[in-house]
C-alpha cells in the first residue's frame, strides 16, 4: 500500500500541497517507470503521491480570447481528438507512445518531467506556451522557456501544481515536423524537429524552428528566426549555410543508449534544411 493523497477539487488539492511535501501524479506514465522498483514491489516514492489526474478542473480544454487553454491533467487521447487542436500538434501526439499510454499520459506530465526529448516540448516553444502555476493563495504565469531549466528541472514551487498551459490559437501556412527513432511510432526520440512558417506576398513573414532531444533543453534561437523573416523565398538558399551554422553551434547532443550525438547533430541539420528548402519551394500562400 502506497500512502498518499486523492483530494476531491483542485482547491483541496492546493490546500494539501500547502500543508505536505508532497508528489503530484496525473497519469503517472513516466513516473511509474522511474520510480519502479521490480515486479510486485511498490514504486519508490520519496514522498506522499498527490493524485490529481481525476480533478475535472484540470481536464478541460476551451477557446478563450485567441488562445487554447489546456488543463494539465488533459489526457494525450482527448488532445488528439478535440476540434480545437491543431492539426500539426496532432501529428506530434499522435507519434507519441502507444494508444493505451496515450489513454492515461496527460499533458502537463510531458511537461512537468521536463525531459529533453519531451515530445510536445518542441511544439510549446515554438508557440510560446505560458504555464499558468497555482497555489492555494493564487496563480503566475510564466513561459514554458522559463519553467523548464534543464533536464529534469523546472521552477515549479513544492506547494504549487500546473494547472493549466496557454498556447496562441496561431495559424502557420508550412508545417513541418520530424521524429526520429528506432520506428515511426511508439519509439522514444532520437531527435525531432518542428518548423512552422507563413508567407506574404513571397516573402517569410514568420519563421519557428524548435530543436527536441539534441540539447539539456529545446533549442530555439529568435535571432536566428530574425534573419530569415522578411527574406524573399527565393533568397532563403542564399543563407541556408549560415542558417546552419548557427544552429550547429547551439545543437550540443549527447551519447546515450537510443542513438550516437553525432548522428543526432547531423540529422537535425538535415531536417533544418529541408524544413527551408520546403519554404523556398513553397508558393506564396
């Protein structure tokens, strides 16, 4: 028997993340894995587990004011199936472990475990997401740039909870975004790659590109996106290499069981240019 917490609302839940040092579950996909200790043996919690995956305040996902407001604990499974989901996040999820995994792995513990090769971390920065973090006295709102500090590390406060992620409800006239793993599907990642774009009248008139799992956090540089904004599709060749060069110098990879970090750096430069050579062959939409 595991000894923990089942609060009945958020406001409980709040008020016992005030009161104990305590550890929030949602799905508990990752952390079950990380805690496990072998088969028939409790996990090893080192701290009272707060569930909070059943709360109906942090599974809504509404429309308000231009953005998408996504409760914490909404399920991958809901996601993939909600009208107000873009289709590009939805290829994203829909590479994202298996369906039964999907059927209990909610949103903000993708976040919340801050891994780096979280998969929807690339599409959060790219939009720049903002976390809506609340304790029993109120709430702050900070971007996910800032609530991620490394890996595994975030600025969540112990008597704080996730409760709901802020995404621009924005439209990109180019989508593109790759996964690489040992397979297409329910394979953890390798390295992955978003970029997101829109023209105007042939020029660039908005570029994200968002690097996951080749670095201690997703890599996006604005600077680099500057550079490429207000070019004219035709002229995106031109800086191509230095476009490369730059994002060589940030793409900072490591060895590890799933992959070599020079075939990461590598790959991820190959899908940096043919992310740009798809704008360029791209007519003004």
């Amino acid at each position: 028997m595991v000894d923990g917490f089942r609060p009945e609302t958020l406001k409980e839940a709040l008020e016992i993340r005030a009161r104990h040092d305590c550890l929030p579950i949602a799905g508990g996909t990752d952390l079950m894995v990380q805690r496990a200790r072998g088969f028939g043996l409790k996990p090893d919690f080192e701290k009272p587990p707060l569930f909070i995956g059943h709360l109906p305040e942090l599974q809504q996902i509404n429309h308000e004011n231009g953005q998408i407001h996504i409760g914490a604990c909404a399920l991958l499974t809901d996601l993939l199936h909600h009208q107000n989901i873009p289709e590009i996040f939805k290829e994203i999820l829909n590479l994202m472990a298996s369906p039964p995994s999907r059927n209990l792995a909610s949103i903000g513990g993708n976040i919340c475990n801050a891994s780096p090769a979280g998969d929807t971390l690339p599409y959060f920065y790219a939009l720049n997401a903002r976390l809506v973090l609340q304790n029993a006295s109120g709430e702050r709102i900070v971007p996910i740039t800032e609530f991620i500090t490394g890996p595994k590390q975030t600025g969540l406060k112990k008597e704080e909870l996730l409760t709901i992620i802020l995404i621009p409800q924005e439209k990109f006239s180019i989508t593109f975004y790759r996964k690489i793993g040992q397979r297409r599907g329910m394979s953890l990642t390798k390295a992955a790659f978003l970029g997101l774009a829109n023209l105007e009248n042939g020029k660039v008139s908005d570029v994200r590109m968002a690097f996951g799992s080749v670095a201690p956090t997703v890599v996006r540089s604005h600077e680099i996106e500057k550079i490429i904004i207000g070019k004219s599709v035709t002229d995106v060749p031109k800086i191509m290499p230095e476009i490369s060069q730059r994002y060589a110098a940030l793409i900072q990879p490591i060895d590890d069981a799933r992959s070599t970090a020079i075939y990461r750096k590598k790959v991820s430069l190959r899908l940096l240019d043919d992310f740009l050579k798809k704008l360029t062959n791209t007519r003004n939409r």
